[in-house]
C-alpha cells in the first residue's frame, strides 16, 4: 500500500507513479508562480495585457513569422548539415578541412555576430536585402553546424557488426547505408534533432535585431507603443513556451521509445 511519502520520494533511477510526478509538478508550478507573484508585487509592477485584444492580429502575424522562419530553417539546416557530416568524412582534405573549419567558427561565434555579418556584409556584398530570405540563410547556417555534429556523432555511434555482416552479404556502399546506416542514424539522431528545433525558434528571436518582423520585434514594437514593457515580454516568453514545450515533450518521447527500439 502506498503511502504519503510514496508521493514524494522515489529512489533515484526508478520511475516515479504518473500521479506523483503529476502532484509534484503541480506543486512546484505553484511555488513558481507565487514567488513570481511575489517577485512583481515587491517591484510595484502590476501586470496589464489588456493590449492583446487591441494588437491581436499583429501578435498573430509576429507568431506565424516566427513558425515560418523556424521550419524553413530547419530544413535549411538539414540540407546544410547532412552534406557537412559527411563531408567531414570525405577523401578529399580540402573538403574535410572546409567543412571542420565552417562548424568550428559557426559553433565558436555567438549568432548574433553572425547575423550582423552575414546580413550587413555578406547579404549587402551579394544582394540580399530581403530581411526574411536572410534570416532564414542565417539561422540555417547556424543550425547547419550543429545538425552536422548530431549526424556525425550518430554515425560514428554505429555499431560495427550489421555494417560488415551488410558488407559481407555483397551489399553495396549505398544500399549498406540505406538498408542498415539509415535506420539506426534515425534512432539516434531523431531525439536530438527534435530538440534542435526547439533551439531555432528561440534563436529566431535574434532575428529581431535586422528588424524582422517575427515574435520579438513585434512585441518589442508594441511595448514601444504602449509602454507595458513587462507585460508584452511575459507574454512573449509565453508565447514561446506554446511552442517549444510540445517539442520538447515529443524530443522526450522519441528519446525514450527509439531508445527501447534500440535495446
């Protein structure tokens, strides 16, 4: 039978019942938000989103930019990083070489040095002035060097055996690596690349600073009006919990189904 303590404590590695992590989930969110509480009444600042119903459709276009901009960019980014991770594996040095150099200074720079360089130097220097198109290249750019870390680590991850028992049945390069690589890279890099996506849209944000119309600028453009800094910017970091919340919760699922897949 169990008891009170049951709900509270669970040895460390073992599962706790679905009910106790729910009521302890449950308390903890509460104790947040009281301190936040709390944290706002000690400050003198009295929360006002009254301004949600009068900028409605700007707020609903700032969010569909910043959806926008993080899926296109994370297909960007996978044509970018699948290509680097295997170039990095290449015959070729000067192509090995390119590709460590390109996710060295792209993992080894903040983004939003990037940004300014790529889009007011490199876009000037080429003609890009498309603020979208450019934040879009930028962030796949910039995601393009960690997708190409996650596939690189999931391949070396490859167990040796199904490779050369695919090798040993007379099986080429390609189909060896559509039939046996394929699947288990799946396996391992999905939970990963998941979260990855998760990590766009919150660097879409830095997008904000070459004045693209997305999530921030848009509540940055709207506290500017009304003066209700502290409410607009909640309401923003809200916002992108609607998004990266079920992201991360489906990056946990698939890490602990393919994980299961795997044994």
């Amino acid at each position: 039978m169990r008891t009170m303590r049951d709900f509270f404590i669970a040895p460390p590695g073992v599962p706790a019942p679905r009910i106790a992590r729910a009521l302890n989930y449950l308390i903890v969110c509460v104790v947040v938000v009281a301190v936040c509480v709390a944290s706002l009444a000690a400050a003198g600042i009295a929360l006002d989103f009254s301004f949600v119903a009068q900028y409605r459709m700007r707020i609903v276009d700032g969010f569909l930019m910043t959806v926008w901009l993080s899926v296109a960019s994370l297909v960007g980014s996978l044509a970018i990083g699948i290509p680097v991770a295997l170039g990095r594996n290449a015959r070729v040095l000067a192509c090995r070489s390119l590709c460590d150099l390109y996710v060295k200074i792209i993992r080894g720079t903040p983004l939003i040095a990037q940004i300014y360089f790529f889009y007011y130097i490199i876009g000037t220097a080429w003609g890009v002035s498309n603020k979208v198109l450019a934040g879009i290249i930028i962030l796949s750019l910039f995601a393009g060097a960690y997708i190409a870390e996650i596939v690189r680590a999931g391949y070396e991850s490859l167990p040796s055996g199904p490779l050369e028992a695919a090798r040993a049945l007379g099986l080429t390069r390609v189909q060896t690596a559509v039939s046996v690589a394929l699947p288990q890279m799946i396996t391992r890099t999905l939970p990963a690349l998941t979260g990855q996506f998760a990590s766009i849209i919150k660097d879409s944000s830095l997008l904000s600073v070459i004045a693209v119309i997305e999530l921030t600028q848009t509540m940055r453009e709207i506290s500017a009006t009304n003066y209700n800094f502290f409410g607009c910017f909640l309401l923003l970091g809200a916002l992108y919990l609607c998004l990266t919340l079920p992201i991360m919760f489906v990056s946990r699922h698939f890490e602990k189904k393919l994980d299961y897949e795997a044994v």
